[in-house]
C-alpha cells in the first residue's frame, strides 16, 4: 500500500519461453458433480487445503466478493491489547474480515507481534501465529512483503542501490535474500492447524511494482528483472524449500485505463501466478472518473484471469487523501463494482490496517462519518464476511502436473553488460533438460552445464572491444522430453552514453529502442512514451508523450535523478504541445519534498520553457512540506523529476505532446 502520488509504471516485453509444439493453456474444464475439481496452480504438490483455497476462489467469482482487512487482529482504534479476537472490524459490524492480511514487516519486528528486540526465531512464531489467529477465526490468509533494501540496509522506500539487480542470482546481495526467503518459508510452514496440517496462505511478493516508491519498482528496475526475480522467489520457495501451503499473487497498482497491455508489461507468467491482483486507492472522494476507471481496471483483470484460470482480486483497496469525504464511500464503490458483470467477479477486496493514533482508518470504528455506510456495505448480501464462508478449505480437488517450462534467468532482457565476463543463466522445471545451450546473435550454440544452485550456466566472455554500446540477442535452448524450449533477450553491450550535470534526458541514449525508454521512466494512468525522430529540439530524437484521460483525470511519467543540483538556478525543457487546454506539471522531487511548476500545452510550435527554482511551490497534496523552499539545501539532495499533465475542463481527453532536453541550468 502507498499514499505515494506517483504511481508510476516502465514497459518492457520480454523474450518469451515457448515450448516449440506446447498449446496455449486453457482453464481446467468443470468437473462432473460429486467429482473431484481439476486444480491447476503454481505449485501441482500444494497440500489439498491449497487447492481447495484456489477452487473455492473460483467458484466464488459473480456470487460475492470477500471483505478483507490487513492487520485486523493486531492493529486498531477499538482495543489497546491483541488477543487473536479483538478486531476494528468485528467492533463495527460484529463479523471478522473474511480475508486476513499480515506481512513480512513482523519478521523484521517492524510491525506487531514482531519486535525488534525479539530473536529471529521468536518473530518468524509471531508471524505463524498470526496466520493461526486469522485461520481460528474462519478466515483467509494473506501475505504481503515490504522488504528492507537488501543493498543499503534502509526500508522498502529506499529506492537507491538497483536491488533488484543485486539479490538476483550472482548478485551481491543473494545469499541476504535467499535468507529473507527462508524466514518466508520457516514463518508458513510454522503456520499450522492443531492437528498439524498447514494453513493455506496467498503470498503478494512485489506488490505495487508500477509504481516507483519501492525499490522493485518502476525506475528502478528493469520489467525482466522485476519478472526473473518474481520467478525466482517462487522457484526458490517451491522448489528449493518445499513449501507447499502457498498460492502467488501478482498485483500492480492502478491504473491501466483497461489496457490489459500495460498490466502485463511485468507479468511474471502463468506458471508462476495464482491469483491476479490490482491495487487501487482513492484520492478523489469517489468521484465518478475515479469509480470508472477502477471498474474498467477491475473488469480487465477479471477478463485476464479468467482467459488464463487464475483467480481475480482487488487486493487493496481505500480512501486515501483527505479522509471521509464521501459519507456513502463504501456502498458507492460496491455498487459500482457489483453492476459491471466483469468487475463484480473479483474474488476478494482487502483494506488497508487501522494502525491506530492519528493514522487513517481505513475501517471505520464509533464516531466516524463512514460507520454507517460500512455497515450498510456489510449488511449487503453481495459482501462475504468470515461467518458468511462456506467449504473453503475442504473442497475435493486434484492437481494437474505443471508441464515443462524453460527461461534465461541471467542476463535478463534490455540489460546491459559492461564487462568483459558474464554468465548465462537458465532454468528448467518440471521437465529432465539435456543439450542446453546460449548463443548470441547468430554465433555458434555453446553448451550450458548444471550447476550446483540448479541453473543451466557457463561463462560468456565478450571482446573488450564490443563493450561500445551496441545491442546483441543472447538466444537459449534446451530439449526436454523430446521437444525444444527457447528464450531470448536483448542485451546492451557496455555503458550507456553519460549526461552531462543536470540533465534528465536529452533521449539520444536509448539506441533507438521505445522499450528501453519505457524502462528508464515509470508510468502512472494511461500513457504512452515512444521516441520521435520528427519533434524534437536537437539530435536525434525527442519524447512522443501520448496520454489519455478516458479513465483518469491526470497522467504522469517520471525518472529517478540522484543529483546536486545547488548549483543551478531553473529548470528548461522544450515543450510542443497539442494546442489543448490540458495543462503539464513539472515536479523536482527535493530531500523527501515535491515542488511543481505549472506550464501550458496551448503552443503547437514547439519552445524552449525555463521555470527558475523560485517559482517551484510546494505540491498542495504534499501537506508536510506546505512551507518549504526550493532552496540551494533541497536542490543538493535531489531523487527525480515527474512530468504530469492533467485534464482541463472540457478539453481533449486525447492527444500527443512532445519534449525534449530536459535539464537544470
């Protein structure tokens, strides 16, 4: 969950592994009545209670969808002491959340029951005693994981040091994540019933990830590593430790304006994802652009689970900005959600924690202005509350095995290696491999061998020489079970061209490649970023920035920037706008604050615009920082530049705006 205002998301397509005669994957066909459902998960040696969870999801979609609370047991304004029963939720409406929300924070002892002073062992059996609690109490288990930077030993926010590339294999930092992974595995494997089975948990690893205030984020990893990291986290938890109590989730943050092409930009596969997610909060009072274009987001989930036998959710959800606007909040949003017949099939919705003390609450308690309508949102008989739940965990089921499945782990696609020896990483599973090997570009196939982490890998070596910049294809191959899987990845050869001090982007790096521009900028609301040969100020190419506020009144793009930019008085671009009266913001992200500056899209001709630091002004959403300064202080601590623009009373809710040479001067 964030209040973060960027939500920002990069495009990359992948080189796919494709099995050469393997078919599209189809649903598992209803079984006959009294026999047992065919499961088709992540995991194909899940416990049955697992697969019962994943059937009962989807036999669930258009009769209701579950109510969910993070932190419901352990967290509130109603009670003081945790005891496993009392609840904010059960104070309102006398009923638990059907769906019971924790996350990895315990195991750090940065959320309760964890404790920073307790032993490891002690906060990985709070963490399995939550899972006990929410279980105890007839309801589904969640798990999400705001994980510290393995790099620089700050939190999740901390967005500096490209994680991602570093807890990959052979990066620095593996062996740390690899042992994040095994408290995962110890804390849910620990989580069991009194009679010793294991409770059934959906683990959302990487939530939010389109957007750019976490370091798995947009702008700070490339979408295939965000992809291969994903996969090994699952392949390490069901593969190398044998979990067999989870289903995954993917879920990134809205919004998509329904394009289904944006959301599976970082989509880790459908052999690695269970349950497909989407995140969305509500910084508009409900206001009708916000509810269509959630619906028109949930109903395109809803369509791609169902065509790939997942399980659809809203996996976060809640008011978010100034708090109770809207007295009616909860009813207009289900009402919203129930009459669209996509949109109304989504599994579960899950809100965020009352942390208690001046924090939001996201589930209201006596006195508050949304109690009313929340209990009116429980009494409707669309919402499922944990006393409403039927045979979840029960329901007879048999797995169908996963087939054989094949993907370059190492290097990943649109990566660039600097130096003169790398390895070649592939992965096979559910399937014996033999003859597997890399080539790049149409050189000769070179033979990969087991290694003992379970990767196909040998060493590339690459001529000094080569290290100039230009682009090369790393092809894989195997044969296994008398078939060949391929995958493939575009790889850069050596450092991308530097800027010079100041400058954002003067959009001459990218090689000509409209991806790898994508991968250098997170998108938040529909977008689309390509390069322009024909608009532009200088060199080769400028920034085609097309929006489209169908579903969103506002869009945005943004780069991370890590600079010292005392030295300089304002900030330039050049600017072609599309004669609208839509309007663009500028916005220097300053030692934690966000200033904007206002400029126009009415010239069509294309000009320079200079905005001096002293006209930036603090961000009216950004209350914290309402007296700031852009001053010489903030400007030597400066983390990124996002480029908003925003619909303006009756004007085009479509166009294409150019830029070009963005920098400080």
């Amino acid at each position: 969950m964030t209040d973060s205002p960027l939500n920002r998301r990069t495009f990359l397509v992948i080189g796919t592994a494709v099995a050469m005669t393997a078919g599209t994957r189809l649903p598992a066909a209803a079984a006959p009545a009294g026999a047992a459902t065919p499961v088709r998960i992540v995991d194909d040696r899940a416990t049955p209670a697992t697969r019962s969870l994943f059937a009962y999801l989807k036999k669930q979609q258009g009769k209701g969808i579950l109510f969910g609370h993070q932190h419901d047991l352990t967290y509130g304004f109603t009670f003081t002491t945790p005891d496993g029963k009392a609840s904010d939720t059960e104070a309102a409406v006398g009923d638990h959340p059907a769906v019971f929300g924790w996350d990895t924070l315990i195991l750090d002892g940065r959320e309760r029951p964890g404790s920073e002073e307790a032993t490891e062992a002690d906060n990985i059996a709070a963490l399995s005693r939550c899972i006990q609690q929410g279980d105890a109490r007839g309801g589904i288990n969640t798990l999400s994981a705001h994980m510290p930077n393995f790099v620089t030993g700050g939190d999740f926010y901390d967005t500096s040091g490209r994680v991602v590339a570093q807890i990959l294999p052979g990066g620095a930092k593996h062996a740390e994540f690899n042992a994040f992974l095994d408290r995962v595995a110890k804390a849910v494997e620990g989580a069991r019933r009194p009679d010793g089975t294991l409770i059934p948990v959906i683990f959302r690893p990487f939530h939010e990830n389109n957007g750019g205030w976490f370091w798995w984020g947009a702008g700070h990893t490339a979408s295939a590593e965000f992809i291969e990291v994903y996969r090994y986290t699952v392949e390490y938890l069901r593969d190398t430790r044998c979990v067999r109590n989870l289903l995954y989730a993917y879920s990134p943050n809205s919004g998509f304006g329904g394009d289904p092409t944006g959301y599976l930009k970082t989509y880790p596969g459908d052999e690695f994802v269970d349950v497909l997610g989407y995140d969305a909060y509500d910084d508009s009072a409900g206001s009708t652009a916000w509810l269509d274009g959630l619906v028109k987001d949930l109903a395109m989930v809803v369509r791609l689970a169902n065509e790939r036998g997942k399980a659809p959710a809203y996996s976060e959800f809640g008011e978010s900005g100034v708090e109770n606007r809207d007295p009616n909040w909860f009813t207009r949003l289900l009402a919203a959600v129930k009459a669209d017949p996509q949109a109304r099939q989504a599994t579960f919705m899950l809100t965020w924690a009352n942390f208690g003390g001046d924090n939001r609450a996201y589930v209201p308690y006596q006195g508050r202005p949304l109690l009313p309508d929340f209990v009116e949102y429980h009494q409707d008989p669309y919402t499922v509350f944990a006393a409403d739940l039927g045979k979840v965990f029960s329901l007879r089921t048999t797995a169908t095995g996963n087939a054989p499945f094949l993907h370059l782990v190492t290097p990943t696609d649109r990566q660039r290696v600097t130096v003169p020896r790398t390895t070649v990483r592939v992965r096979v599973t559910s399937g014996k491999a033999s003859r597997v090997t890399y080539a790049v570009d149409d050189g000769p196939a070179r033979p990969l061998r087991l290694d003992a982490e379970g990767f196909w890998s040998g060493v590339w070596s690459i001529a000094p020489a080569r290290l100039d910049n230009r682009p090369v294809t790393v092809k894989v191959s195997a044969r296994v079970g008398g078939r060949t899987f391929t995958d493939s990845a575009l790889v850069f050869l050596g450092e991308a061209p530097p800027l010079p001090a100041g400058w954002v982007d003067d959009f001459e790096g990218y090689a000509g490649d409209d991806v790898s521009l994508s991968e250098a900028y997170s998108h938040v609301n529909a977008n689309t970023t390509t390069l322009s040969a024909d608009h532009k100020s200088s060199g080769s190419h400028g920034l085609a920035y097309a929006y489209d506020f169908t579903g969103a009144e506002y869009t945005g793009i943004g780069k991370p920037v890590d600079a010292d930019w005392s030295a300089f008085t304002s900030m330039a671009l050049w600017l072609r706008g599309d004669g609208s009266a839509n309007g663009a913001v500028l916005q220097i992200v300053a030692d934690g604050a966000y200033f904007e500056y206002g400029a126009s899209l009415s010239d069509t001709n294309g000009k320079e615009v200079r905005a001096p630091f002293s006209a930036f002004k603090p961000a009216p959403w950004d209350t914290a920082h309402a007296d700031a300064v852009l001053d010489a202080a903030h400007l030597a601590k400066v983390s990124g530049f996002n480029l908003y623009l925003g619909h303006g009373n009756g004007a085009a809710t479509k166009g294409v705006v150019y830029v070009d040479d963005i920098r400080a001067e």
